[in-house]
C-alpha cells in the first residue's frame, strides 16, 4: 500500500509493477466472497447429513419414509413421514391448480393484449404482491379467507388446508406470471406476425405459436413455482393446522413438513433427543426435494432454451 | 372454411381475451382486498403508545417497541455483513471469474441458494450460529443467518447491474494504464451503484419480512427490553406478528393486523426508494 492511491493519476503512470501484489490479494478476497456460495451449500448438505444421520441410527429409513403415522411427539411413537408429505403436496396442489393457470393467463394477457399502460400498472402491483411477507399472508388466510371458506361450507375446520392453499397460491402467482411472462417475451414477433398473416385468432397465435414455442420457460416457472410453495412456512404454519394426516380433503387440518419444524422449534422438546431430531431428517427431505426440483428447472431453462437469431 | 366456423373462432379469441383480463385484474384487485382488510382490523390499534410499548398478555397495554428496535438491529448487522460480500462475489464472477469450470459451478450454485426455503437456512444458522459458534439466540446470529439468506439475491442483482456497465468504459480505463482493480473501483463501480443499491433494497426488504429462519434460531417473542448489542436475545417484527396472529382471541389479531401495517408500511416506503433510485438513474441516461 506503500504507492499512494489509485486517484492519484501519475503514481498510476509510474508504479504500476510494484502494484501487482495489492492486485493479487484483492484478486483473492474477491474469489473468497464468491467461494461463499459454495460453502453455504456444502454446510447444508454437512449439517443436515450430519444431524438426519444421528436420527437414522434410531429410525430406519423405511420406516421413516414409507410409514404412515407421523406421532413422534406422542407415545406410542411413530415416525412415518407420510403424513407431512401428503400435506404438502395437498397444499401444493391446491396452490398450483390456482397460481398455475392464473400466472400464465396474467402473463398472455400482459404480453399478448395489455396496452403498455395497463402493463406499467399490473407489473408494479405483482412486485408488490411479490413483497408481501408470508406471515402476512398467513394472517390474511386465518382472518380472511377462512371465515369466507366457512360461511359457503360450515364443515371446514377453524385450521384448514384450502385456505393455506389458496394464500400460497397468491404468494407464488407473480412469481409464475413475471417468469412467464419473461419467456412469452423471448418468442420473436416475427413468429406471432407469420400466424396472424395465415389467419389465425389471438387465442390460436397464443396457444399454438406462442406458448408452444416457449414451453420449456413456461414448464421451469412452473416447477420453481410448485418448490417454493413446497418451502412455504409461515402462512401453512398458521393457517393449515398442526394435524399430520393422510387427506384429500383440503377443508380438513393438515401439516405441513414446514410447519411441523417450526412446530417442534416453538415447542420446549429438548435438544439432542429423538424427537428433537425429527426436525433435521424432515429438513433433509424438504431440501432434498426443492433442490431437485431447481436443479431441474434450471437445466431445462438452460438446455432446452429456445434460440431465435 | 364456413363463415360460421370464422365467427366462432373470433368468439373464442375474444372469450379468452376477455378470461385473461379478468383473471390479472382479479390479481390486483386481491392486493386491494387484502390491504383493505388489514387496515380495516389494524387501524384503530395504531397509536403512539403502541409503537411505544413492549409486549404484553393484556392487549390493549401491547406494542411494538422491542420488535421495531430487534429489527433495526437484525437489518443493520445483516446489511453490514451481506452487503460488502455480495458485491464483492458479483464483481469476481464478473470482472475475474471468466468462463471457468469454477465460474460456472459457483454459477449454478447460486441460482440453486435461491430456491432453497428459509426455513432450511434457519435451520443452517441454528446449528452452525448458535450452537457450533456459539452465538446464542442474539441479534448476531439471526443476521449472520439472514446475510446468508439475502446474499443470492444481492449477489445476482449486483451482477446484472455490473454486466450492464458499457465494455468501453472499461476498455478506455485500461487504455490509461488502469490496473483490474483500479477499473472496477473507479469506473465500474460508480456506473453499477444504482442497480446495486436497488437490489439491496429489494434483498432487504426480504429479510425484514422473513420469519421462519429467526423462528429456527430462536428469536424470542417476550422481549421486554430493546437489545443494547449484537449478543442480546431479540424479536423482530414479523414474529411478533406471528405470535399475535396464532392466539385465538379477536384482540390479538387486531394487534397482528396493526402490526402488519406498521410492517407494510416500511417495505412500501422502501420500494418507493428503490423505484426513486430506479427512475433517476434512467433520467439521467437519457
């Protein structure tokens, strides 16, 4: 650091070998910064392995990803995963029969129909939705949607998937409808100008030409979409319940595997027992899972990518 | 083709415009339900003394007092950490990093960091944080979790915005005799800080929301004292919120909802920063 400071443009001129090492180091600090990525992930792959394992020399793995009762709290103890996956995938699957279509909709219609005005006031709204923090949401879903849920079918329980369901389904939406719309973007105009000059309506140019030639956006958002609401914590912990179940009844209680970890850490389960490691082999498969699923969705948004020159 | 056949399909195409339309302004119209909603069960809530008081089991002496202060804290340190370390990661990747194997690799494992739930980082941080470090439930564990949390989405804005700086700016200053170093701090820098500090924004405003990581790192919801360092227990807002909202009286979720306003109120203000910053940066590019 001995050669005075870079604004000073004649040591610039003069000292420019002596330079080198400060380059080096700063090269180096640099890349450690970027390294940091990479280390968090493999902390994640250690600490989970690490902790799940400790539970496995308790609970065979059969046991605990084929069995059908989730009781670990409660005597007799029962540690099938089932349960708490079914939830989830309940949840998700109410949230992606909403978010799914409605994204892709919002997004044809903002690409293909919106004037630019209409577009510079939805595209702000869904960052704002986008925003919104999830126990928002989760609050939204017990006071809002809940109380209109129970007044159409009184039967619904107080904690209820369907509402959850419908939260997340907000949550996830602009995330499918800006990743949608980003790839409707990407077709060429000169493809949509060659259906319409053959004749076709708006509706076939959009289902025929636009969507088809940007499907592999189109499916990658889905998929990110479907993962973070598997992730999604805070509005099923409040809303969906605390009853691990096998239902396909969404107006019943369910939980979720988010919910059950934040469940167990709310709770005074002491650390180290068995039960207390439950939390790290449900955290295990929820990653496992959502990581497939990005890895997927990342590799078919790279690879199959479509390239118009 | 029949004309009847043509009018049909001009029907479909003006039925389905007709659906797209309704189906995204169904979407804006949700945003207003919902903060039409929470402002119509928070607002009479909403005084000094609630801003003012910590929390409480009687809910007209509750506030928000330890949760305002426990978040300043959390995003102060969380700044400071994640900040520097995501420019600094943006800039290797796209000033030295090349297109290496190592480049690449980093690359997708970033993206990948993004998907990842925060409850797994949560769990991440109670494990390495507070027990392996030793950390405790304090301020600096939860913002040493949340750096980690936020840092992709700081690194991958940082990165657009670095990308989007003109090649000749660069290319003149090694011309002058500039070292690497010299381009990035003096040239590079400067013309990407807009785009940075929009991102930053935006990556804050993530971590002021997140609950489930502070839950797994046990932020506390009972904190009758503002924290005075970074090894003090906390709570933050979003927890407080959570904890009002998963009690069964009536009162107490109007206490979230008052919460929630206060909370929406600082990410809408902030999102108006970063839309400022956003809109006179293009001004002054014309």
């Amino acid at each position: 650091m001995t050669n005075g400071s870079p604004e000073n443009t004649a040591s610039l001129l003069v000292g420019k070998v002596r330079f080198h090492w400060k380059e080096e180091v700063i090269r180096i600090a640099l890349f450690l910064c970027a390294i940091l990525s990479v280390a968090t992930t493999l902390s994640i792959v250690v600490v989970l392995a690490t902790e799940a394992f400790t539970f496995f020399e308790n609970v065979s793995l059969g046991e605990f990803l084929l069995g059908g009762r989730w009781t670990p709290l409660l005597v007799p103890r029962s540690f099938g995963v089932l349960p708490l996956v079914c939830g989830t995938l309940l949840i998700v699957a109410g949230a992606a029969l909403i978010a799914l279509p409605v994204g892709l909709a919002t997004a044809v219609y903002l690409g293909e129909y919106a004037p630019d005005r209409v577009r510079s006031i939805v595209k702000p709204v869904l960052e704002v939705l986008a925003g919104i923090p999830t126990v928002v949401y989760g609050y939204f879903a017990l006071t809002f949607v809940t109380p209109l849920i129970r007044s159409i079918f009184p039967s619904t329980q107080i904690f209820n998937a369907a509402s959850a369901s419908i939260v997340v389904s907000i949550m996830v939406l602009p995330m499918v409808a800006s990743l949608c719309d980003d790839s409707l973007r990407a077709v060429p105009l000169s493809l949509r100008q060659g259906a319409y000059a053959l004749g076709a309506t708006s509706f076939e140019v959009t289902t025929r030409v636009v969507v088809p030639a940007s499907l592999s956006g189109v499916v990658a958002s889905f998929v990110l979409a479907l993962s973070r609401a598997i992730g999604e914590t805070m509005a099923v912990t409040l809303a969906a319940g605390a009853t691990p179940r096998m239902t396909i009844n969404p107006l019943e209680s369910i939980q979720t595997m988010t919910a059950y970890i934040v469940q167990v850490s709310l709770g005074d389960t002491p650390a180290g027992s068995v039960e207390y490691q439950t939390i790290f082999a449900v955290a295990a498969l929820l990653f496992t899972i959502t990581l497939m699923m990005n890895v997927i969705a990342h590799r078919v948004l790279r690879r199959f990518r479509e390239v118009y020159e | 083709m029949t004309p009847g056949n043509a009018l049909r399909r001009h029907a479909i195409a003006k039925a389905f415009h007709f659906l797209c339309a309704t189906v995204t302004w169904a979407g804006v119209a949700l945003l207003g339900v919902l903060l039409f909603h929470v402002s119509y069960s928070g607002f009479m809530w909403l005084d000094g003394q609630f801003l003012s008081s910590f929390p409480s089991r009687f809910p007209e002496k509750a506030g928000l007092n330890s949760a305002l202060w426990g978040t300043l804290w959390l995003i102060t340190l969380t700044v400071a950490f994640s900040v520097p370390i995501g420019v600094a990661a943006a800039i290797y990747l796209e000033e030295y990093g090349g297109k290496g194997k190592l480049s690449r690799l980093i690359e997708v494992n970033i993206a990948n960091l993004a998907g990842v739930p925060s409850i797994v980082y949560g769990i991440l941080g109670l494990v390495v944080f507070v027990r392996f470090f030793g950390f405790g439930r304090s301020v600096l564990a939860g913002s040493l979790t949340m750096s980690l949390l936020i840092l992709p989405v700081i690194i991958i804005a940082s990165r657009e915005s670095v990308r989007a700086v003109p090649g000749s700016i660069r290319q003149a200053a090694f011309a002058l005799g500039a070292t690497r170093w010299q381009v990035v701090r003096s040239h590079v820098l400067p013309s990407a800080l807009p785009g940075i500090l929009t991102g930053v924004i935006l990556a804050m405003s993530r971590a002021i929301g997140e609950t489930a990581p502070l839950i797994m790192i046990g932020a506390l919801t009972y904190i009758a004292f503002v924290p005075n360092g970074p090894m003090d227990a906390f709570t933050a807002l979003p927890i407080q919120i959570f904890n009002w909202a998963s009690r069964p009286q009536q009162e107490f979720h109007q206490l979230a909802a008052a919460g929630i306003i206060v909370l929406l109120a600082v990410l809408l203000l902030m999102n108006a920063v970063a839309v400022f910053i956003r809109y006179r940066t293009e001004e002054g590019n014309k």
